[in-house]
C-alpha cells in the first residue's frame, strides 16, 4: 500500500474556535488585509479569507477555558505563508502593536535556517505561526 495515492487535496478551510468573534474579524480583516467572505451570525461563525487560505472562526460558549499547547489535544498553531523578510517585519510590527494581540517570540530562524518564523496569538486566542522562507 506504500504507493497509494492520497484520497485527500489539501485543506479546504481551518476552523478556528476563538473568545471573541468581532476581535477576531477585526485582527484578521484589518491587521491581516484579509476579507471577510461569509458567515452564519445563528452560530455564530465568520468565514475569512486571503485569497488563498479559508478560515472558520467560531465563537466559543462563555464558559471557555484558554487554549494550552502542552495540555490540549487538537490544533497547536495555525502557520501562514509569508512573502518575504521584509513583509514578516511589517507584520511583526503590526501585530505587536494591535490591541489584545501578544507576540510569543519575534522572527528567528527555524532551526538553522534559512527558514524565518514568529509565533503570535491573535485576539481571540488562537495561536499562529508567521514564517517565511527568504530567497538567496
């Protein structure tokens, strides 16, 4: 069975589950430059996008407990594409002055290199990974 190909395409969308769904769309929307591209205000849910990745933010129940990447089963981080170095230090820059976003670790080399990432948690908690990987 070493040869089979894969049944699956890729991924269609993320859902993320979030503590503030406006924060969220806000960070995403006005931070990212992303584009809200639907929703389902019953659920509530707010479908971003890119142009190239989906996401799914759904709002959690008010008794909702902090995301731990040690402790919880489920998604770590969520890691988006970066054009280049120059646009990940803009970013850095944005984000680590946008309201209720927190910064992990500002851009450093994954591993040895060349590879460039940094670790953030937008507003409504989920945990995302900026990396890019410069051109020589």
């Amino acid at each position: 069975m070493a040869d089979m190909n894969p049944y699956t395409l890729g991924v269609d969308h993320v859902g993320l589950t979030v503590s503030d769904i406006e924060r969220s769309r806000r960070f995403f929307v006005e931070c990212l430059g992303w584009t809200v591209v639907g929703g389902n205000p019953a659920y509530p849910a707010v479908f971003v996008s890119d142009g190239t990745t989906r996401l799914t933010l759904w709002q959690a129940d008010g008794d909702h407990v902090a995301f731990d990447r040690r402790r919880n089963v489920g998604l770590h981080h969520l890691a988006l594409k970066i054009a280049d170095l120059d646009v990940l230090s803009e970013l850095h820059a944005r984000v680590s002055a946008w309201p209720d976003a927190v910064v992990e670790f500002a851009p450093e080399p994954v591993g040895k290199g060349p590879r460039v990432h940094c670790m953030i948690r937008e507003p409504g908690g989920a945990r995302i990974e900026l990396v890019c990987t410069p051109s020589s």
